[in-house]
C-alpha cells in the first residue's frame, strides 16, 4: 500500500474499520457548491443496491468551503469516511491516499463536479464481475471540442500504443477497479492518468462501458490543454513508470500528508 505520512496532530475518528463490499472514491479540490448535491445523488442510488457502500472524500487541500460541507455530511451519515490533507496534493495524491484507506472489495473512483452520473455505479458494478478494472467511456462528452475532446482522442490512442491497453477514454475519472489490483501499486505524480495499464500488469482484466456524461453546473474546470502536453512529456517514460509501480524495490514514494481523517 501506499506510504501514508500524518501531520503533527492530525486527528483521526475511532469509528470501528469495517470492510465493505464497494467503496466510492472521490478526489475533491475547491468543489464546494457540488459536495452536497452529489452526495445526495449518491445517497440514492448506493441505497439501491444490494452492497455493502462506503462514501470515501479526500479533500486535496481545498481552499473554499469544501471540508465543512463534507464534516457537516459526515457527521450525519455514516456510510461517510472523509480525508482532508494538510495542502493540495494532486489527483494522484489524492487517489492513492483513497486506494490505502478504502475498506472496499471493489473502488468506484469518480469526480466530485458533477459530471459523473451516480446512475453508471450499478452498471459499472455489474460488469465487475467478470473484469478487474471497468473505465467509464465518455462517448458523449460535455466539454469544449478544440481543447478537451480532440487533445483527448489523440492522447488516448498514443496512451495505448505505449502501454498496450486501449481504451477510448482513459481520463475518464469514473472506473471501478478490484482493489487487489491497486492497493499494491506504488504511484507517482501524474500516474493516476494511467491506472487501468498499472492495474493490467497485476493481472487485471480491463474492458470500458459508455457512461453519460454532464456538464459543469458548477465552478470551473481544474484542467485544459496543458493537461494534454504533459500526457505527451509522460509518453516517454512511461514504461519504465509502469514496470516502478509494480517492482517490489521500488521505494514507497511520499506523495501526501494527511492533516485529518473523519470516520
């Protein structure tokens, strides 16, 4: 599992840990408008189904009002477990500190803007069974033609000549993954961009399902073009990233300190 570092201080709930059958993990980073509506959303659907769920937030650092939206829903809702880092860490970071602390059998990572569609769980849990890693496919995307869907086509398909596992969508945040197949990986900064190919060398099976994608109601993307440039800088060493992430020699990198956890 990933090296875990605490700050000095840092206060931890004593709720007894209990394995469950699926954990959602969501990265949060100054999201506050979307916390409550997409627990809401979540709430419901997670209530359908027939599993045990646990909601995990890592709050990367946030600036705004994030983590009191999510102390104020953890304390009323204990399917809830809440992570708040001392800064912004990254989505790797943050993703990585959710795979270590996840009592999930199965992890659903998803975004917290809103984007993702609580109503694709149920499905990506479903195809679960005969897949170690399901990536969402977003097939329809809501987001700006020139900057975000054509960089993304063109990266996606260099990503897979590279690694050999192709999907159409491999940022698409919202996947569900056996957690045998990435509580071991040792992550770097940036390499949560390429979880399904580091999952792939544990063994795990990869396939894709179309999943519905909606646009932004609130706040600002965290990501452009850039984002595109360095998946490009990362084609290069990407190979030797992958085989670090699984070799047992490689040192536990430190990628987050952990200022307070609510469970």
């Amino acid at each position: 599992m990933v090296a875990v570092e605490k700050a000095p201080g840092a206060r931890e709930g004593h709720r007894r840990a209990v394995s469950v059958d699926l954990s959602i993990l969501i990265p949060l980073y100054n999201e506050e408008p979307n916390v409550a509506p997409l627990h809401a959303e979540l709430s419901v659907v997670l209530a359908s189904m027939p599993v045990s769920c646990e909601i995990l937030a890592v709050d990367d650092g946030s600036t705004d009002g994030t983590f009191e939206v999510l102390r104020r829903i953890q304390a009323s809702d204990p399917a809830v477990r809440v992570i708040r880092f001392t800064r912004n860490f990254g989505q790797t970071a943050a993703m990585a500190a959710g795979f270590a602390h996840a009592r999930g059998e199965l992890i659903v990572t998803f975004d917290g803007d809103l984007q993702n569609d609580p109503r694709d769980v149920p499905r990506l849990l479903a195809l679960a069974r005969d897949y170690d890693v399901v990536c969402g496919w977003r097939k329809d995307r809501k987001d700006d033609f020139l900057t975000r869907y054509v960089p993304s086509v063109i990266a996606n398909k260099l990503i897979g000549l590279v690694t050999g596992v192709r999907v159409h969508d491999a940022g698409c945040s919202l996947k569900i993954f056996r957690a045998a197949v990435v509580k071991p990986l040792k992550l770097e900064p940036g390499m949560h961009r390429y979880l399904p190919a580091l999952a792939s060398q544990l063994g795990g099976r990869v396939t894709e399902m179309v999943v519905n994608h909606r646009p932004r109601r609130f706040g600002r993307s965290k990501y452009g073009l850039s984002r595109t440039f360095r998946v490009l800088a990362d084609l290069f060493t990407l190979r030797r990233q992958m085989r670090r992430a699984v070799d047992p020699a490689t040192p536990q990198p430190r990628l987050y300190e952990i200022a307070e956890i609510l469970e």
